[in-house]
C-alpha cells in the first residue's frame, strides 16, 4: 500500500526536488501537483528533466480532492502558504517548506516579513522540522514547518554545543556561503548566469537575513535567554550547497565528541574526523550532512563546519523525511541516494 | 540474496559512479574495491561524498579473493584493463569499462591506440556494451566491453536511422559537446578550473577521436559497407553531460517517426516531441537519454540531438545496466534514479 | 581634442562594455548616457565595475543635446533602435549595435524578426558593421549598422572562402557554441545561473535563428546566387564567448593558406598554424578573432574555426573600431587590451 | 624612452598578468621571459591569450642579459625566488611576487614555509609590496617583496582601523572566499574543474594558512604587540577574486568614515556606501579594492568586507604599480583597465 501525495507548488525548485526523491519511494504516489500558473501542463513542460515519470499533470489547489490525500507537501511562496495551508482540510497532514510557520511568535514574524501573518492562530500547531531535534514531536504531530535552509546548517553545528553548554551563546559568528538555488526560480538580476558565474558577493548584510529569526527563536530557547548570533550569508556560483563555517569559544576537541555523540545514530549526518573541513561538493542531491571541527590557533577558540544541500537536506529532503514520521514510514526512505559526485 | 561484486580501479571517476548507483541497488553488495596506488585507503579518503557508505576498504587486484565475486566491473585505466583481464578467473562475469575490448579487429585497436593490443585473442569473445542495441548477447555473456560515452551518444542518434536506411550513411556530422568528467581524474592543466571554465574549445579535431573507431565499426557493421561520419568534439565547463548535434540527410519527420517506434519500449531513453532539442542539465546523474528531432530549412536535411551523463549512461550506468542483465537481475534495478537539476 | 560621445542605451551588457572599452581610450569622452527606466541614477548603481569612472548619470533620451555629440553608440534593444535613431539629427555620427539596420531589405527583416521595420527608408544607408570586409564604406559613411556576435563569428570563417571559391556554398554547416552574455540582461528563465550552469543545449534549432538572415544576405551577396547554410546555435554555461565550428568542403591547406593572406595585415585576426583548434579561454575581454584550419579525414572536407569575444569584437569593441574609423582615429586605439585569463 | 623589463617565470599565471597588463604601458618593453622548463617556446604556445603579442621567446635564467633591464619581475614559485633572486645584480630594480621576502624574521619564514631561508641577509632589505601603506619606501627602494593575495585583501580592511584604534585588535575574524587562480597553474586534484565547480570548502583551517605571518606581521608592527587575527579561506568557483568579510568590534559608522578619509585620495581604492557590500565580480581583472562596512544588529560589532582580484590588485597588478614607482613613472600607468563585467 502506498500513501496518496499532492505537491502544492510543484513548479518550483522545492517542489520539483519532491518529486525526484519520491520518483524512487516505494511507499509514496503522487496523486496530485499543483501550480497556479501552470495548471493544465505536464510536468514535463515545465521540467523537463522529469520527464521520464508518470506524473499527473498540473492543476489548480482548487481542483484537488483532498479527501484522497494522506498528505500533503506545501511547497509555495513564503506569504501564499499561510492562506493556503489555513483553509486545507483540520485533519490533512501537512508538510510546510516555506518560511510561514517556523516562527511562533506572530510579532517576531511581523518583524522578519515585514508584514502581519496570515494565520497567526496555527503558528502554535506548526512542529518545526529540524528532525535530528523535534523527532518525537513531528512523530505525532500533522504539521511541520519546514526550517530555513541556512537555519538548517547553522543548527547543525551550533545546537548541540549550545545544549551541551560547550560554547559561549554570545560568542558565535555564523558565516555562510549558498548557492543560488535557494532563492528559487525566481526572475532576479542578480541571479543570472552572467551577473553570478565566477564570483562571490556577501549579502542580507550586518544581521538582516530572515534566517536569523529562526537562530534567534531557537538558540534562545536551548539556552534559556535571549541569544543573538552574528550571520553572514554570501552567494557563490554554485547551484546547491550550504557551508556554513561558525566561529565559537570553546574546546575544540570537546566540540568534537559532543558532536560523534550526539550524531552517533544520526543516519543523515557524519562528523569528520578532527581537523577536517568539509565540502559541499560531497553533499550534493543527498540528505547527507557533513560536520567538522578545527581548533583555532587561539587556544579556547574554534571552527565548527557544517554543510549540506539546500534543496535536500535544507528543504525538500527534509520535508520527506519529516513526512515519512508522519506516515509512519522508515525514517529513511527515499533518503539514501548518494550524494552526485563529481 | 545478493550477488557479490568487485570494482577494479575503484579510484577513479567510473568507479565511485559505480559505487553511487550500487549504494541502493538491493541485488549487489560490493566487497572488493581496488586502487593499486590507494590501497589500505578507506575509500572516503578518497571520495569524500562516499562517506555515508559502509564500503570495504581498497585493496590491490591480486588481494581480491576472486572466487567469492560474482561480477566485476573493470573501471581500470585503457591499456591497464586488458592486462588485467586477461589474467582472471575465466568464469568470471565482467564488465569492462575502458575502451580496451570495444574494437573487434587488433588493427583498428592499433591504429586508434598507437600501441599493439594486450590481450588480442579476447577481442571476439567481448559483447559491445550498447545495451539497447546488443540486449540478447549481454544476457548470454560473461564479457561486456562498454563503450565509449561520446561514441554511445552518437550511435543513439544515428543507429536506428542507418538500420531503417533513413538517412544517407556518407553524409553524416557528429558535432558534439562534452563535460569534463569524461575524462577522468586526471591532472593535466587543461583540466584544471582556471583553463576550463567559462570557455570552450575543440579538441581531436579532423577526425582524430579515438571514439571514431566505434563509430567506424558499428556504423559500418550496420550497412555493410565502410562508413565513416565526420566528428568534432568540443569541451564545455561543465562536469557531467554530453550532448551530439548530429546533421544528417534525410526525412525528419520520418526520422522522428523511427525514433519513436524504436525506443518506444526502452525504459532509459525519452524521444522528445518533434522539433524539441534535450539539455544535458535534463539527464545529469541519471541513466536517460533524451532524443530530438529538427528539420533543417534546407529540404532533405535533418538534425538528431542525442544526450546523456557521460558518468553514468555514457560509462557506469550502462555497466550496470548491463551487469544486470548478466546477472539475471530486472534491467533497470537500480538505475531509475531521477537526474538531478538543479 | 576628445570626441564628445553618446551612449543610448547604457544600463545593458553592450552599453556597459562600451564605457569599458572607452575608458581607457585617450581620444573619447563620454558626455551622455541614456537608460529610459533608470534615468537619474548614476552608472555606479547599474553597474558597480565601472564606480571608479566619471561618469554622467544615465538620463533619458530626450535629455540628450544631441547638437554637442559627434557619435552616439546605439546600444538599444532590437525595435526600440530603428524607432530612437529615425528621429536622431540626420548629421549625427550613428554606430548601431542592435539588429535593426543590418538587413537591407525590410521583407528580409520582416520575415526574422517578425513585424515591419519601423525605418524602412533608412535600411540602404546603413553600412553593415564587420570592418575588416567593409572598411573604406564604414569610414565613409556616417550610419553602420552592427552585425550580429553568431553572424560575425561565423562570417570571419566563412567570407574569405567563399570569396576565394575554396568551397562549396552549398555545403556549408555552422555549428556554434555561445555564451550567455548576447541574450542581455533580461529575466529569462533559460539564462538563471540555476538553469544554465553545468549544463549546454542547441537552440533556434533546425535554421530558425535570426542571423541566418544575416548570413543569407551577405554569403549570397558574395556568391552571387542564393547561398543557404546550416546553423544550429548552442549555449554553454560561460558569460562570454562564441565559438563557430564550420564543416566545410574544400581543401584544408589552400584554406589555411588563404586566411594567412587575408587576415595577414588585419590586427585583430589571428590564423593559428594549420591543425590548432582556437579557444574562447583566448579571446575573452579582448577585440581579437582567433581562426583556426582542420582537415578532416575525409578528403575535400575541412572544419574551420573562428573564436571571438561576443561583447567586444561581436559586438561594442567592433562598434568600438568603426567609430574609430568613422571620427579618423587609429582604428585600434583603445581596443588592443590583451584577452582576460584565466 | 621605455624601460626594459625582464619577467623571471613567464610560464605561470602570475607571469602572463605581467605580461597582460604591461601589453598597453607605453613606458615599458619586455625583452627577457623566462620559464626553465619551457625555454625555447614562444609565449604563444604557453599562453595562447596572447598570441597577438609580440614578445621574446622563453628562456633560461642564466640566457637573461640583466645588465640590460631596468627592472625584473620574479614570479617564480615560493623558494626558487629566493635562490634566484640572492644571485641577481645587486643594483638591479626587482619586484619579487613569491612569498620569499615578505616576511622580515627568519624564524617567523621557516615556521610558516617549513624551511629555512635561502637568502636571510636580504629579509631586511625588501619592502613590503603594500602599495597604498608603504608608498614611499617603494619609491625609494630597488627591491620590493609582494604580498600575499589574501594577506593583501585583509588589510585592505583592516590596517586602517588599527592605525586609528578603532577597533579591538583581539577579536578580528578574517573570513575569505578566493578564487582558484591564486593556486596558480598547478596540477593538484582539488584545483580540476571536475572537482572545484559547483561546490565551495574552507582550506588551511584553524589558523594553519601562511598568509597569517604576514597579518601577525603586519597588524602587531602597527598595534605594537602581537595581534593574531583569526582567519578561514575558503575556496569558491571562480577563477578569479578574493573576498574578505570582517568580523570586528568597533563602531561601523565611524570605520566607514575613516575609510573614506583614508582613502579618498587613492587612485585604486573605492569605499562604497555605507551598508554596501562589494562582489568579487566588480573588480574582476583591474587594479581596483572595493571596501564596504556594514553595522551589525549587536551594537559595537561591525563588518569589513574588501574585495580585489587575487591576479592583479593581489599579485601582479600591484608589482606593476610598485614597477611604476620604482621607476619614476606615473603609479596608475598600465592599470587603470576598467574590470570585466559580466
């Protein structure tokens, strides 16, 4: 038996990264794709690299019945997914990938988006999905709101020390490199081939990037007061990769048996030896993470690395991964495609 | 059950290609990868992105305990291969992936290679590895030579229409467009970043390709004449992709037709909708191969656009493909990953 | 004494590489530049790379006295062009980079680009741009009309031949290899760095793109006859660049022979030695052409190559050498900056 | 009357910028290059990018009639120059682009390059190629040691917030993106297209990366103690450009106002507004340093960012302009090309 799938906003990235993890999960269908402008089109048209598999074509949200869905992956626009998701049917199983329900306080979400929420009364319901950390709660949940894909990395290298209280809260310097697929496929000049290609440029400058909401909501709490990280992101001419590179106070050889403990049945994440950086050429079109440590040549200081594939791991990987807790799926299925090397 | 399978030159391009598909393919466990100049290396030392896999360690060939494989997949450098090959178990299944058993004739061999052949007397016991083309004989042998992956796309352009007489033999151009990865892991300064992206250039111009000795066989078998196509390859800054423009004389709509008929019940190769040309982004780490069909303005004259992952349709994927076949396993077991784009 | 320039049209990639190019030319001075939808803003906000010139803020067409300008660049998009300079004064030196003024015949015109040409009377005084086969018009005249970067690209390789009668007309096949920057910057989906990075496809296939008009007047005109080649355009993931690799009959020394003495006095026209195949790597940034000669192994069948910069040499820098011929300068004052590599 | 120069290692990267950037100085004339493996050989076939040159043939040092030149540039590997450099003429004007002299202790050299010096009498006698920093010992000096790409990019950001004391010298984070050119044209695994494309990693992490004697150098001479910043490179695709983010402690609107001060009268120094961030790609093969500042939202901390290109500004275009001084012509003669955009 397999578990009936509707993609809202498949003609994206996220949503088209959905469909090639679920192209080879024995226990999903895709049943139903969504996108507004599209509709009416085969999913070939629009992606052509999906053009192998048979996939209903694209329709309107309203044309879908989701009385036949077990569950659905909400793939839209940050803003649209509010409206959307709050009039799905109470009792659908809903995986969010935009940014609408990450942030619990209606306030804290004003201040990021720069405007009120849609459905400030779900924002309560929303599990956050960073598995590794809400396992139980997306287990019994029917809603997850999947993390920034740059909140995802920086987590990863950041969390366990924090819980752990191996670093200073005040102390941490989060610096990012992402490529260009996690600001979609969105019609941006500065996300042409010629205005990217071959250079690199920092960007959301001196702590403005959204992300930053969710560092704040989440370090905050795992420490038990307000905690403000600093975070630079910068696009480099890559399509998928996250690196982030953290500058914490604290024991670097201490960090890095926090993290063999704590990752030590993490099936999607590998710490790397000590000393060694990671890369996100070894990541990529996988859920993997990768995770390593330095010391500083500043005794009490050290590097923590993390990267992943922002459309797998950071997204749409995630959300399947969520998804298959939900269901009651193998945590992992679907999931354990090697990364695509080189 | 599964079967029992050695990598030789596991340190390679093709070899980790190889491991990446086999990682979920649930009939082949891998236990015998080597490396001569690696060996005792785990092979996450030496392709990090394989680090998730639990893969033994690489070892030298004359360590391998041939008796206990099923199947072994020759990913050995040309020249390299014949030499080893020749020296094992006769009864082992194996699917060589250099170029050095693609000829028939120990002349040709010669002329392409400059040098006289290893094992001349294995030259006829080899299957040409074009799945699509040589299926029954890859089912019967225990000895497949894969073919060369800029040579495998030309032939899915051309083969059907020379076999169906649909095009004049004397008149063709196969101009074609290559990734890097091609070939192989190798350090010359034209390969490096620096000379390689943003750029493109011709290479073995003049008909000077070593792959034109595959054409000349097969297209010449095909006719029963001596057929020789003109062929220019050109290099292109990306790592993975090949993708033949192919001019040809002949009816395009008829061209078309043939394709469709032809490839109507292949599971790996997409005939696009007449007067579309494919993108090698479309089939990136996937074992497709996307077909299109243009009529020129000129009367008479046609093109065929041909394009697959020259790492895994083009060398790894087909080996598989083909070991799955000789091992008595589904075909395309293992294979239907999805590419990946972005 | 400088010549009073204008640039209209300054806020895309031939109207920045013109500042480029003029930057450090010591004869012209740039007093206006237009950009209708970014007018009053300065030049540093469109284009950051040329922050450290003096430059006028972009300003509107109308706002041009056009009585203080020896020669306006008109680097507008195809249509906005014939429109804008049928209502420049009539003395007024004019180089145009668009396609509105390179076909002579406006049913010719209408057929490519698909409308009536909007100054159909102007089309005859317009003298077609490639200066090394039009110098003495294009000193003489006050109006030239760019040529297309695919259309001179192919026409360095070609012209010489078929002026000669080294091959034949009719066998002629122009296989090209572009990049990204001579589609503009315009929000194209095709042209995301997500979409085209890593990747390359044909395009215009099966003899549709625009400047087979091109090659249609200007091969026929030589000819003396209609003259129809083939042409497949591909893209290629790198910003600047076209390759044409033309397949050919003829004889490949007396074809080589023939370019060395025709291009022997051309200062920007390379002929490498027989046998070298040119790079884009080689010319990027720079005015220069690189032609490269193959025989093939077929005898009477030769490939030619011809590499150029599409920005520079196929597009402002050729702009660039005519206006220096039109205003009297030395034909390659400030157009001798060596090629950018890596 | 134009000045001979000799360029000792014409072969690498670093060698043909040199000869790039002095291809349009009117003041200089090349009339020795020397590469000792590839003596013998036109540049052409070495560098066919400039091919349209008219330059000596390579040759051997020891070929080299110094007593002809006027001034040598050594772009030679780390340790050769030294070797070479300790046997040149001693009156001879040389502007060393290895790392052999810029640091002043020979301890300090053999702790960072593993080896003792070849050539300690001559540590003191180099200045350090800072151009903007140490102007008139250049002036004054025959012998000028260049800096470290990345070194150079840091204290661009960096030395003038020390000089003034605004800054804590204790918490300086240096975190750099750089192209791979910097590696020159070597023929390392990590530096193959198929590699480095598509994908990023941090390298000579935890403070091991040499150019960190020439900060500690640098920064403790002007602090008066020692300062050791911490500083993580990482590798990004592209071939060209460095990019530098700073993490400092101090108030972001006064840093801004004192790189205006310091800077205003620099020909290659632009400072953006404040709340800018510089690209890699508006600097792309030019002389120019674009420097921005942004306040972070934790009051009291800012960030630096300077971006150059590693090629010119870093290497070859500041021996240019340090040749220039040296030599009693105009610093900007040869180096105000605008950068290459797209």
């Amino acid at each position: 038996m397999t578990h009936s799938i509707a993609i809202l906003g498949a003609s994206g990235y996220t949503g088209a990264e959905l469909v090639r993890l679920i192209a080879t999960h024995p226990g999903l269908s895709i049943t139903a794709m969504t996108g507004e402008r599209k509709a009416g089109q085969p999913m070939a048209s629009v992606f052509p690299f999906l053009r192998h598999l048979d996939l209903p074509d694209l329709c309107r949200i309203d044309e879908v019945n989701f009385s036949a869905v077990d569950l659905a992956f909400c793939a839209l626009p940050h803003g649209t997914s509010a409206s959307v998701i709050k009039d799905l049917p109470h009792d659908l199983k809903i995986v969010d990938l935009s940014a609408d329900f990450r942030l619990k306080d209606p306030a804290v979400y004003k201040r990021w988006y720069g405007k009120d929420h849609e459905a400030p009364e779900m924002l309560g319901s929303a599990v956050y999905g960073l598995t590794e950390f809400y396992r139980e709660e997306i287990r019994a949940t029917r809603f997850v709101a999947g993390t920034g894909c740059n909140a995802a990395t920086g987590q990863y290298a950041v969390r366990p020390l924090l819980s752990a209280g191996l670093i200073d809260p005040d102390e941490i310097v989060i610096n990012l490199i992402t490529g260009v697929s996690g600001a979609g496929r969105s019609l941006k000049e500065n996300l042409l081939h010629a205005e990217l290609s071959e250079g690199a440029n920092a960007y959301a400058i001196g702590g403005t990037h959204r992300h930053l909401g969710e560092f704040d909501q989440e370090f905050s709490a795992i420490v038990g007061r307000k905690v403000e990280v600093q975070f630079t992101p910068h696009l480099a001419p890559m399509n998928r990769g996250i690196l982030a590179t953290v500058y914490v106070r604290g024991d670097a050889q201490a960090i890095h048996a926090e993290f063999e403990r704590v990752y030590a049945e993490e099936p999607f994440i590998e710490v790397l030896p000590f000393g060694q950086a990671p890369s996100t050429h070894d990541v990529r079109g996988s859920n993997f993470v990768h995770v390593g440590v330095a010391a500083d040549r500043r005794e009490g200081r050290a590097q923590v690395f993390a990267t992943l594939d922002n459309l797998t791991k950071g997204s749409s990987g995630q959300a399947l991964q969520n998804a298959n807790l939900m269901l009651g799926l193998p945590e992992t299925e679907g999931l354990m495609l090697a990364p695509l090397f080189p």
